[in-house]
C-alpha cells in the first residue's frame, strides 16, 4: 500500500502539507525497503530518517501553534508524544529483526492513526491558521 496526500488529506497550509507528503514518502521508502527484503541499511537509514522528520514535523506543527496561541495545543501535543513514543517502539521492533508481515501490519496501522490524525485535529489546526 503506498500512502499519498490525497484532497481530502490537504490541510490547506503549503508548510505542513509539505511535510506530510515528506511524511509519506519516507513511510513509503520504508514500507518498500521491507517488502523487497533489501538490506538492512536501507531499512535502517529509512527508519531513521522517518524518525528524525516525525520530531521535525511535529515540533514545526506546535511551534505554529504556539504562535498563532491554538487553544488545542496541549491536546495535540499529547497526541505527538504518544505516537512518536509508538513509532519509536514499532521500529524498533522492525530494525532488530527481518520484519514480518505483522510487523508491517503494525506500521500500517500506526500510519493510519496519523491519517485520522490530519483528517480531523490538522485541517482543524489549519483553520485556525486561517483565521489568526
């Protein structure tokens, strides 16, 4: 399965749409990486990146909202904490073993969480923006 913005996915804010394409595309890379068995560097630089841009991401994401004083800000903080403390361990898992297909699954469904995440609390952050 391969993950791409989609118009309903768009927020609106050319910075943080951005940033979830990037999103996209390293889970993407990654996801590639397993299903074609390729060494475990390519996975391994693959998961590091996704790690390293998921802070990028989010700490880019909260900073607009420190500025634009979103009353949601705690909220979605708590929301970045706790999927990048998930992600952390699911790559981990992947990283110290040949991933199966459960592992994979794990990933996918851990994606997806981000996808209703950006659905609902992003366009909503976006909104926001709008108005500020």
């Amino acid at each position: 399965m391969r993950y791409e913005i989609t118009k309903d996915l768009e927020t609106g804010n050319p910075m943080i749409d951005n940033e979830h394409r990037e999103l996209f595309k390293a889970v993407n890379q990654l996801l590639d990486a397993c299903s074609k068995g390729q060494g475990r560097a390519s996975m391994d630089s693959a998961t590091q990146f996704l790690l390293r841009y998921v802070n990028t991401h989010f700490s880019n994401e909260e900073r607009l909202q420190r500025n634009a004083k979103y009353p949601g800000l705690e909220a979605h903080r708590s929301f970045h904490e706790s999927y990048k403390k998930t992600l952390k361990g699911i790559i981990s898992t992947i990283s110290s073993k040949d991933p199966s297909m459960a592992d994979l699954g794990t990933l996918n469904k851990h994606v997806a969480l981000l996808i209703s995440h950006i659905r609902t609390e992003d366009k909503k952050l976006s909104a926001f923006l709008k108005q500020a």
